[in-house]
C-alpha cells in the first residue's frame, strides 16, 4: 500500500513498533480489518486492508453470475464515500481519490504467467505476493481501500465516523493506526463504537 510505506518512514517510533504495526497491518483474519489514517494539513488519507470474506461472505473468484454481481455491488459501494465516512458538519471534507483493489481476481493462470519471468529475479523476493493467491485449496483474498479527502476547515475535524460495519455486518473489528496533529495513537472501532478521534 502506498500510503502504508510512507506512513512507517515517516513515523518517529522506534523500529521494533513500526514493525509491529507492519505486521498488524498485513495480517489477515476474518471479522477483523485494518486502517491507516494520516491527517496532514487540509489532506486526510485512509487506506483499509480488509479479508474478502468480512466484504462479500467468500474470498475465491466469483464461481456464478450471483457472485459476479455481488463483486460487481461491493465494488461500486466501497466508492462511495458519503455512506462509508460521516465528517463533522463544516470540516467541508471533500473526495479526492476513492480507489479499490482485490486480490480475489487473481487467477491460477495468472499466477502461473507471473513466474514466467521469475528465472532472472530472486524467487523470494518476488514471491510476498503468494497471500493472494490459492495453491492448497484455500483462498486467503483481500479488499485495499485507499481514500483521500480534502478538508476545508481541517481545524474542524475532530475526528469522523466509519459505516462499514452498517453495510458489511461480518467485519466486527477495525484496528486502526492513526497519525494526526496530535501525533500517532492506535484506536479499535466496532460496530458499537465508530467514531475515530484524533
């Protein structure tokens, strides 16, 4: 993620914390998301990493034309920022970016045609991309969520809502890495708790 990279040169912590944040980040376990947020000036950044099956009940390519629909539903909501984000009324936070990515389309033969050029690289330095992908039968598929959003009166973002437990009820947790005017602080949303403070 490209904020993720930028997010852990920047921070101040010291090395052994920004691995762990790493890790949190990338792990992947369903019912449980992560989010990066970084609000600098006027500019507010979000990016989610989130287990398919917390988005659309299964991780595998769509199978029918139910599934293909399905994808094709989430993939049009998850851009819809004014019901996924609730910001405090004169913040004027505007939309800027809304982009959405899953590893569920990856096909085997894909899969099998990206290692076609793996003769002259190193294998495992390329290969940190195998989550994504199905080679014992089970799918281990993820939805990246990257927003970016410029407010207007920043001084007026205390803090904001986040939707996604209303419309994907099988995410139960957010973990949240958070850097703000305030500085970096780790918070948990639920569905019983959706406002994140900075």
């Amino acid at each position: 993620m490209k904020l993720l990279g930028g997010v852990l040169l920047l921070l101040a912590a010291p090395v052994v914390v920004a691995e762990g944040i790493e890790r949190q980040y990338e792990s992947h376990e369903h019912g449980k998301a992560s989010m990066m947020v970084v609000l600098e000036g006027g500019e507010l950044q979000i990016e989610i990493k989130s287990p398919a099956a917390n988005i659309l009940g299964f991780e595998h390519a769509p199978a029918d034309e139910q599934q293909q629909q399905a994808l094709a539903s989430v993939l049009a909501q998850l851009k819809k920022t004014e019901q996924l984000f609730g910001f405090p009324e004169g913040s004027a936070c505007h939309t800027a970016l809304a982009d959405v990515e899953t590893t569920m389309m990856d096909s085997h033969d894909d899969h099998e045609a990206d290692h076609d050029h793996e003769a002259d690289h190193d294998h495992e330095a390329d290969h940190d991309h195998d989550a994504g992908h199905d080679h014992d039968g089970n799918n281990h598929s993820d939805f990246m969520l990257s927003y970016r959003f410029h407010c207007g009166s920043p001084a007026l973002l205390k803090g904001f809502s986040v939707e996604l437990f209303q419309y994907y009820p099988q995410m139960h947790q957010l973990q949240v890495q958070l850097i703000g005017p305030a500085g970096q602080s780790y918070q948990q949303l639920d569905d019983e708790n959706r406002w994140l403070n900075f």
